[in-house]
C-alpha cells in the first residue's frame, strides 16, 4: 500500500501518517502535535507520496495490511502490544502568515 498526497492546489501541509500509533517517518510512538527532532511528519507538496515506515536513514519498510492480534504490526514489533492498529492522519496546513512570508521570499528571490 502507498498513500498519494496529490491535494492541496500546492499549498504546504504537515502531514503525520501511522499505523497502530507507531509514526511511519519516525518510527516513534504517536504524540500530537509536530516535531522537528526528529521530524516526524511529510512535507507536501515537496513529499507526494509515502509507502511505509522509515526505520532508518534511507531504509523503508513497505506498508503491509496483516491481522491484529498475531504480532505481525509495527505496533506489536515496537511496543509488544497490538491495542490500535488501523492508519492515523494528522493534517496540519501551514499558518497563512508563514505562507505568505514564503511566496513573497519566492517572488523576491525570481526578481532578482
């Protein structure tokens, strides 16, 4: 399975995707909000897709449907416990103030 962003007109979102509560660009468990260190969700429109779970520098696992209960989820593997499963999104647009600010650096930038 891959999830493809294509939305947004090509305005900027946040996006955090997991699986059982384990985030798939982190690895980590679930929090709200957004993190930076380490960074815990896509960038899109500049990420138009995500097909599984980071599980380290350049390594991904694929996204794979399997049974709760069995031990076969990343929320198993990682936590021992399968309580979740299921897909979770967050999707956070960016602020208009920051968009604004980023156009015009664009604008700037090309008129030189």
């Amino acid at each position: 399975m891959w999830i493809n962003f294509g939305f947004g007109g090509g305005y900027p979102f946040a996006i955090k995707v997991a699986a059982g509560k384990i985030n798939a660009v982190s690895g980590e468990t679930w929090c709200n909000g957004l993190s930076d260190r380490p960074q815990d969700y896509a960038v899109v429109p500049e990420q138009p897709w995500l097909d599984g779970f980071s599980i380290g520098e350049g390594r991904i696992r694929q996204f794979v449907a399997v049974p709760l209960g069995v031990g076969y989820t990343a929320e198993g593997q990682i936590t021992g416990k399968e309580e979740h499963g299921g897909l979770q999104l967050a999707i956070h647009p960016m602020k208009a103030y920051y968009y604004e600010k980023h156009v015009a650096g664009r604008h700037a930038a090309v008129d030189l």
